[in-house]
C-alpha cells in the first residue's frame, strides 16, 4: 500500500506516526455538543408517541417515535453503554436524517473545518482506554469526549479519506452480510431437519395417521400420541448438601454446569451461598425454567446436581430416548405450543406450570427408532453447527479486517491522496 512522504510522531500510542503535513487535534476543537437538547423517555410513553423517526439509544436505534428533536447532519458518539473496548462495533454514527436522542449517546455537530464522516471513522478507531470512566456502566464523559486526540488532515484529505474507506467498508460489510445470511440460511435447514424428522421420521414411505391435532397433523402411523403427563413424572427432591454441583438451564446450550455458564456471561443469577433446599436433578432428567419455557429455556441435563427450587424437573416414566424429546420440545412448533399452554397475568409473568405441561401430547416412536433419529440428527446438527461456527470466525476475522483498514487510512499508514 501506498504511504506519505514524510511522517512525524503523533505522541499518542494508537495513533503513532502521522503523516507530517497533518495536525493532532482534541475533539472539541471540532465539534459543537448538543447534549443539552437531549430528552430521554421512557419506554410506556414512547408507545404513545409510535412512528418513523429513529430513537437513538447508546450505541444504536432502540425505538422509532413520531418526532424529531433534531434534524440536521451530526454525528452521534456512544456516552454509556457502548462498545468502547471492542473494535469490531461502531461507537460513532454519521447522522443526516431527523432523529430523537436521548441521554445515553452524545450529539455532536460538526464544525466546517472538519468532515462529518471522517470524523465517525476516526472516532471508531480511538482507543478509549484513558477516556472510559464507571465501574458498570463503560461512560465517557462530556469531559473526556472532548480530550480525545484524533488526527486531522486537512479537508479535502479528510473527504478523500472518507470516500476511499466508503468504498473499502462497503465492500466488506457486504462480505459480512453475505456471510450472516448464510448463517440464517443454514439455521433454518438445521431447524427445519430436525422438525421434519421428528415428527415424520427417517422412512419417506413410512405409512401415516391423523392424530386428531390440528397443530401436529400426519405422523408415522405406528407411532404412539402420548400426553406428557404419560412420559414423565415431576422429580421435586429438595438437596440436604450445601455445596452440591449447580447447575444452569440455558436457551442455546440447555443445561450446563453453573461455572461454565458464569464463564460464558449466560448466568442470569447470582448462586446462594449454599445448595440446601435446591431441587436435586439426575442425569437424564428434563430440566425447566418455567419462567422461559415459552422461549426455549429447557434442556436434558448430562449431570447429576442441583438447580434452582423455581424450576421444574421431569423424569422419564417409561424407557426413551431423553434427547429425541429434546430435539422434538425444541422444534419451533413445540415451543409455539409451550407458550400457548403457559399462563400468567402478564407477559413477562407467563408460566409453563407442571399441570400444563402435562396436558401437551408428544409424538413418540419405538425406542430404537428414537436412537436412530437421535444419531441422524446428532450428525447433521453437528455438520451443520461446524458449518455456522466456521462462517462465524470468517465474519470476525472480516470484521477485524475493516477496523485495521479504518485504523491504517485515519491515521495516516496509507495514503488515499
């Protein structure tokens, strides 16, 4: 890639060299805050005011209200809650519609001696480190946004310059979305595999009957319709030990141990200080937050342990296969059900309670067509999963890849003159 002729040293660690017809400049020798005109509201009163014009939260669109409280070209920089300390995601927005903000995102206009769009680019490549305050919450403070250093050239190189990375951040956002999509694409086979084969089985020609339910339709006609309450029994032993092994009831990974839930940041609660009273669970066992069945918040535990008393726990009445249930309560139609069955004053107070659950028929085949589709679907939604995780790690990679190329371009490494 091409450089300038001559560099001079900027004094600040991520910037480094920059080329020597530039300045160094603070941000608030380029900017006017209009934090001042922001009006934060509350989520019952946004209801009231619904329309087009996109509420600006901390770091991206949270709502659209039916007004504007500022219609101009600004840019918009993340004050708490944004993602300061991951380069990957933008802190900075290029403005040129009406828009709403409210009090967890700067508003900044620009003066005329800089471009709006350079500007987002640059501050998208800052380090925040020494601007960042608050123990929780990442803030960046009027204070501190106003001490930040960005290089400056002069305008026209900043237009060049935002031009040049246009065209650059385009191209990859595309690659990006491209791959996204193909994620969407194959959760949708994965979904759809495992629903098909579930309910239809691995024989095509195998002969069908009518359940009699209109959600369930067709199946195999030498499978059994049972009720829930016909496979399984509530298992509700209290632990009598204090430090048994706890476990956590996910969405995505269903039950896992409690550590390994508060290492991937998915523990939605603080352990008590002791297990006593918990609600032992065995290998085996269905595990339920009954709170979050209607969302897919259940799994088949592979341990021995203890969860929260408010969950529910199901062990199997008669021999199956624990994990072709799991694949069948997972499919979209059953979780559609599970939410239709739980009950609750108010949305987010809606509960698959136990008698409920047992109302709900499933579809059971033979024991060994059960492994069968068991170890079909192991594979296919094992291919399939390496298929999304590998799409995953080329996106980052293509994401850290933009980022390195807005870096190089506003500091200055490559020339766009």
């Amino acid at each position: 890639m091409k450089s300038y002729s001559a560099y001079k040293n900027s004094g600040v660690s991520w910037i480094g060299d920059i080329p020597a017809t530039w300045n160094l400049s603070q941000l608030r020798y380029v900017i006017e805050c209009l934090d001042g005109k922001r009006v934060p509201v509350e989520t019952g009163l946004r209801s009231e005011m619904q329309g087009s014009i996109p509420y600006w939260g901390a770091g991206n669109i949270v709502d659209y209200v039916d007004r504007a409280l500022f219609d101009e070209e600004l840019v918009l920089l993340g004050e708490d809650g944004a993602p300061f300390f991951d380069h990957t995601r933008p802190v900075a927005f290029h403005i040129t519609e009406p828009i709403w903000a409210n009090n967890h995102i700067h508003v900044l206009r620009i003066n005329q001696n800089a471009d709006p769009q350079y500007i987002v680019y640059a501050l998208n490549a800052v380090d925040y480190k020494e601007y960042i305050n608050g123990a929780i919450l990442n803030k960046l403070t009027q204070s501190a946004m106003n001490r930040i250093k960005i290089p400056l050239p002069p305008l026209s190189v900043q237009r060049k310059v935002s031009e040049y990375l246009d065209g650059c951040v385009n191209t990859i956002s595309n690659l990006i979305n491209e791959k996204q999509s193909l994620i969407e694409r194959l959760q949708e086979a994965s979904t759809s595999i495992v629903a098909e084969t579930v309910t239809k089985g691995l024989d095509s020609n195998s002969a069908t009957k009518d359940t009699g339910i209109s959600w369930l339709g067709q199946v195999p006609a030498h499978w059994q319709v049972l009720t829930n309450h016909q496979l399984f029994a509530e298992r509700n032993i209290k632990c009598a030990e204090q430090d048994a092994v706890l476990l956590s009831v996910t969405k995505y990974l269903g039950v896992i141990l409690q550590s390994q839930a508060e290492e991937l940041n998915l523990a939605t609660v603080a352990p008590a200080e002791t297990t006593e009273g918990y609600k032992v669970v065995r290998k085996g066992d269905l595990v339920m937050n009954i709170m979050r069945a209607k969302d897919g918040s259940y799994g088949i535990s592979g341990y021995d342990g203890v969860i929260s008393p408010a969950y529910c726990i199901y062990y199997p009445r008669q021999e199956v296969n624990p994990q072709y249930l799991y694949y069948l309560f997972k499919t979209p139609m059953y979780m559609e059900i599970f939410k239709n069955y739980s009950t609750g004053i108010a949305e987010h107070r809606m509960r698959l309670y136990p008698v409920n659950f047992f109302k709900i028929p499933a579809v059971v085949p033979p024991l060994e067509e059960q492994n069968e589709i068991v170890a079909y679907l192991d594979k296919r939604v094992k291919d399939i999963d390496e298929l999304i995780s590998l799409t995953q790690q080329q996106i980052e990679k293509l994401k850290e890849y933009r980022q390195s190329v807005i870096s190089e371009v506003v500091t200055g490494k490559v020339a766009v003159e």
